[in-house]
C-alpha cells in the first residue's frame, strides 16, 4: 500500500511547476522508492518514479549498508573530506582506495582522528598513496585490533601518524610517508607480544618550530623494524621503552637534524634487542643509547656525527656485543668516545674507531681486532677481567689507557703515534702509547709500540704493582718507559722480561727516590739498542 507523504498545490515559475515540502519523517537504511503524482485544472495527470538511497552518518567502514555508512575506502574518504569525523573500520578484509578516477593519490583532509581500526578479521588497509592531512592533532591511523597492514598511506600533520593500542598483534606498517608529526611519527604501543612489522616507511617532522618527541617509539616485543628512512628535527630517531625484548632495528637510514636526541635509544630494562646495519647521522646527542640492556648486539652500523660530550655507542648492562661498526666525524672533542660501555661481559670486536673506545666499571670484557685512527685509543678505568687483543691504533692519541684497572691481559696490539701533548687536569702531558695508573696484576705482551714518546707510569693514591711487561716491541728516540713524580707513592714489583727496547729504556723523573720508593725487576734479556737505565733503590 502506498503512503501519502505529502499533498499540496505547485507554483509555475519560469515556465516550470514546483513545489518545496518539508517531509518530517523517517525511512529505513538502504534504498527508498517514491512516485510523484501530480494533476492540474483541467485534470491533466502525470507520475514520476525515483529512488534514493538512506545511508547511515556513522564514520563507519564495512560490507553491511544497515550497519555502516561506507562500504568501500574510496567512498570514506570522499564522503569525509574536510570534516572533523574519523573513518572507522570495523570489518576484515582489503580495503584499497585504489580508484582510478577520484582517489589515486587524493587528499584528505581529515582533522583531530582520521581513520580508525578495530576490525576482528585480518584487515588491510591500502591508500594507494592518498595523502591523509590533519591540523598537527590526533592521529592519522590508529589500530586496536591484531592481524592488520597499512601500506601506501601518506599522513601529514597529525601528533601521532600511526599509533597502535594495547592489544595489537602482528601490525605490518609497509610503505608508507608519515611526515611533519608534531610528536610521535609511528607508535607500537602494544603491551606484550607484538610481532610488528615496520619496513620502507619514510617518517619526516624536519620543521625546527616542531618539538616533535620521536620519529619510531616502541613498547612491545618481537618487532621488526626495517629499511625506513627518518629525518627528523629535534627529536629521536627509534625508541624502545620498558621491559621489551628481541626487537630487531636493522638498516634503517636515521638523520637527526639538531636537538639533543639520539639516533637510536634502548632504555629501561630492554633485552636481546639487535641493532644492525643502521646508518645514523646525529649532531649533539649519543647516537646508539642502550641503558641497562642485558644480551643485546650492536653490529655492522655505521655511524656518522655526535658532538661534544656525546658519543658513538653508549650502553650499560650485561652481555653487550658491540661488533663491526664503523664511525666517521665522532666529534673533534677529547669529551666524545666513539664506545662508552659499562657493565659486564661486554665484546667490542672489529669496529673501525676514530674517538676512544672506552669501559668503565666493566668487569669481563673483551675488546679485540679494532682499528683505531684520529683520536682512537682504548681506555680501560676501573676495570676488571678485560681481554684486549689484536687491536690497531694509529692516530693522535694515546694507544691505552689503565686507569684503575686490575687483572687484565694486553697482547698481541700495534699502537703507533701517540705523539705530542694533550691538556688534562690543568697541565699538559706527553700523548703515551700506554698509560698506566693506579692499576695492578696485569699482563702487557707481544704488542708491538712504535711512538715518539714513552709508556707511562703515573702513581697516584693506589699503587702500581705486580705488572708483567713480556715480549714487547718498544721502538722510538725517547725513554721507552717513564716513572712520572709523585709523593708518597708506590710503584714496585712490575717485572719487564724479554722486551726489546730501541729507545733509551727507563726513565725515572721523580726527584725524590726514597718517597717515590721504586723497585722494579729487570730479569732476562731485555734488548736495548740505547742507554738503558736500570731504576735502583737509592
């Protein structure tokens, strides 16, 4: 039966007849059939059939017209062009905007939340390079469901491009340019398992007025994180965050521009985590950050920058691998270390080095077949158990450091140059290819040590004791070896066997033998192609 929305008399206007009616009344989603009936005076008649479609004004996403506004992608992102509403997709499946007329690469305007997933059913989600732009608020895509992929999707000015929720598992974020974010580019914050994958995305916030936080920020497990391109200013590269585990970062190129942030920063309890072959430009901050990281490996990187008080790899913890990377321009200041690790059982093997490499309050550790340039050297304070073997040094600096550290085998190195003076603690001071200071029980041999100036005893509150010094290779015009003065200090028992000295051997520059209280063990033959001078109680 048919219902009578309407019935009134029409106008003529301009040679046509019209009416205006307001209907007040509702129709059921989907499509609406009408007639219009319609007589005049001298009872000419005429009828008209048509149909309209009710959609829903929901933001939502799938194949049920009764449930959703929009049943494809294409449509969403037309129908919701410059509006504040959000697409939301609630429904499995490929969604692709790939429409050949009106979307390929599109812009939408979508400002506070743009698009929305929490589907039940593996979702893909396909812009097909449809640019998606924000006012700097909200996020452009935000997930809260498992099994889902966005690809193809450039997001402009949002505070989060691409955020995920508590409970997301199994993300693949695949291709896409998430530019000018005005605080986190990509979040994975997922709480547990995640198994994302993040790969061949470009994250870009290079705008100095932004103070964006993070370029990539993750507090989940068992990521990877691939092949992206980040350039960002005043913000970090990749985070991890909390008690994560085996996140991979691999080959990723990361530039940060200016600000104190890092290229790459593990914090706060994250274990077996893998960093390898990122290629890292920084300016002012650490460039790999690893705080209280236990089996994690830092391998094939190459790094490039950091400035004064900054430095190439800083990590603490435990079981630390630091394998192969390769460093250029780590700073022109004394205050930059190329590696800074402290903790235990940490290997620093194969790197290419040209600021110091450095081990702090590290007991086992085990730094081998480095190649040391520019500024390079290896420093061992307050160290314990290190195994340094196979290195080679041959810069600006001096060749190692013992400061403070006890039981340590030193073999097998080539450190050449260590010439000139460097100032520390108030005065200048002769570069040495090795310093020694406070440090007993250890062993120096087979290395070979070509420089102008000599090894250096340096006493201080503790002494220097039982060192073994056995088959080295000291060549250069000065002393080979020195005893700096100092008060009330001891340095004795160090044995010096089978060494072949080209300079002219021991030099004791303390004026004061019987407070300076050196006796030193010059057993078998030493080789000496100068005058050697043999230290003797007075």
């Amino acid at each position: 039966a048919l219902t009578i929305r309407f019935a009134g008399v029409m106008t003529q206007a301009n040679g046509f007849w019209a009416t205006a009616f307001n209907i007040n009344d509702t129709f059921p989603i989907g499509q609406v059939n009408y007639t219009i009936y319609a007589n005049d005076t001298l009872n000419n008649t005429a009828e008209l059939d048509g149909n309209f479609t009710v959609r829903l004004d929901n933001g939502y996403l799938c194949l049920s017209s009764t449930s959703c506004e929009y049943q494809d992608l294409a449509s969403a992102f037309i129908g919701e062009n410059n509006t504040n509403q959000s697409i939301y997709i609630v429904q499995g499946g490929v969604w692709d905007s790939n429409v050949s007329i009106t979307l390929t690469k599109a812009i939408y305007n979508a400002y506070g939340h743009a698009i929305y997933i929490n589907a039940t059913t593996p979702t893909t989600l396909n812009c097909n390079q449809t640019t998606i732009i924000g006012n700097g608020t909200g996020y452009g895509i935000s997930v809260d469901s498992h099994n889902i992929t966005i690809t193809n999707c450039t997001i402009h000015s949002y505070s989060y491009g691409i955020l995920t929720g508590r409970d997301t598992d199994n993300l693949r974020v695949i291709g896409n340019n998430v530019t000018n974010f005005t605080y986190r580019g990509i979040f994975l914050g997922s709480i547990g398992e995640s198994n994302a994958t993040v790969s061949r995305n470009t994250v870009v916030s290079n705008s100095a007025s932004i103070d964006a936080e993070m370029a990539m920020y993750i507090t989940s497990n068992n990521n990877i994180i691939t092949y992206n391109n980040i350039t960002v200013d005043k913000a970090t590269g990749i985070t991890t965050y909390g008690y994560e585990v085996n996140n991979t970062i691999a080959y990723n190129n990361i530039t940060i521009l200016n600000g104190n942030f890092n290229g790459i920063s593990l914090t706060d309890n994250n274990h077996n985590h893998n960093i390898t072959g990122n290629f890292i430009t920084t300016t002012t901050a650490n460039i790999i950050n690893v705080l209280n990281s236990h089996n994690s490996t830092i391998q094939y990187n190459k790094i490039n920058g950091a400035g004064l008080n900054a430095h190439g790899i800083y990590a603490t913890g435990k079981n630390i691998t630091i394998n192969y990377n390769n460093y250029k321009n780590i700073s022109n200041t004394i205050s930059a270390y190329s590696i800074y690790a402290l903790g235990e059982f940490i290997n620093v093997t194969g790197n290419n080095v040209t600021m110091p490499i450095i081990t702090e309050s590290v007991n086992y550790s085990w730094i081998e077949n480095n190649w040391m340039r520019e500024q390079g050297q290896i420093g061992l304070n307050f160290t314990t158990n290190a195994t340094v073997k196979n290195n080679y040094q041959n810069g600006t600096a001096d060749g190692i450091m013992l400061y403070y550290t006890n039981s340590s085998v030193i073999e097998d190195n080539s450190f050449i140059g260590a010439s000139g003076s460097v100032y520390q603690n108030g005065q200048y001071r002769s570069l040495s290819p090795i310093y020694i200071k406070g440090s007993n029980y250890n062993t120096i041999r087979n290395n070979t040590i070509i420089s102008d100036n000599s090894i250096d005893f340096v006493p201080s509150q503790r002494p220097i004791k039982f060192n073994n010094f056995t088959r080295n290779i000291i060549m250069g015009p000065s002393w080979d070896i020195t005893y700096s003065p100092y008060s009330a200090n001891n340095i004795s028992n160090n044995n010096f066997w089978l060494n072949h000295f080209r300079g002219n051997g021991i030099s004791n520059t303390s004026t004061d033998l019987a407070t300076y209280c050196v006796t030193e063990y010059i057993n078998g033959i030493n080789e000496q192609y100068g005058n050697f001078y043999e230290m003797t109680l007075p």
